[in-house]
C-alpha cells in the first residue's frame, strides 16, 4: 500500500497532465493502510485469500503509476494483466 501511495505521489508531481483517477484516493489512502493490519488479524485462510486480493489489487495500481511514469499511452489494460499476474502468483503459505 505504501508503495502505490508512493508512486502515485511521484507521478502527480512529475508527470505533466497526470491526474488521480479516483477522485477518492485522498480519503482511501487510511483505508489502504489500514487493510494489512486487518488482515493481520484475521483466521489464517482468510488472511491468505485477502492479502492475495489486496496484493493483486495494489500490484495493478503500482504498475499502472510505473506505466504512466513510462508514458505508456494506455497503461491500464497493462496494469491491470500485471496485478492478475501479481495475484496468481502470490506466495500461498501453509497455515500453521
């Protein structure tokens, strides 16, 4: 969450004509944060089938800010094949 938080600041600042996409961004910055101590806290198999949601959707985000800082001229269909990529391959640890 830090790092989509991160570079979606880097991109509004360097980026000419960038724009947050979400006009909720600034009141869902606490909420990012505050989704991985929520998992924390959940039973084990739910915390797994969470992070891996969160960690796909935060991958998608985090690319598409590193797209945009590329200029790629479309970067969401990309952004959003990488955060797939980013949940199917999300480490499934053993509960113990």
């Amino acid at each position: 969450q830090y790092a989509d938080i991160g570079t979606t600041a880097i991109v509004l600042s360097t980026v000419d004509g960038a724009v947050e996409a979400n006009p909720l961004a600034l009141y869902l910055s606490p909420l990012k944060l505050y989704a991985g101590k929520y998992v924390d806290g959940l039973p084990c198999e739910q915390a797994k089938q969470a992070a891996k949601v969160i960690n796909g959707v935060t991958g998608m985000a985090i690319a598409n800010n590193v797209l945009v800082m590329m200029s790629i001229a479309n970067p969401l269909p990309l952004g959003i094949v990488i955060g797939g990529l980013f949940w199917y391959f999300d480490e499934d640890k053993p509960c113990q």
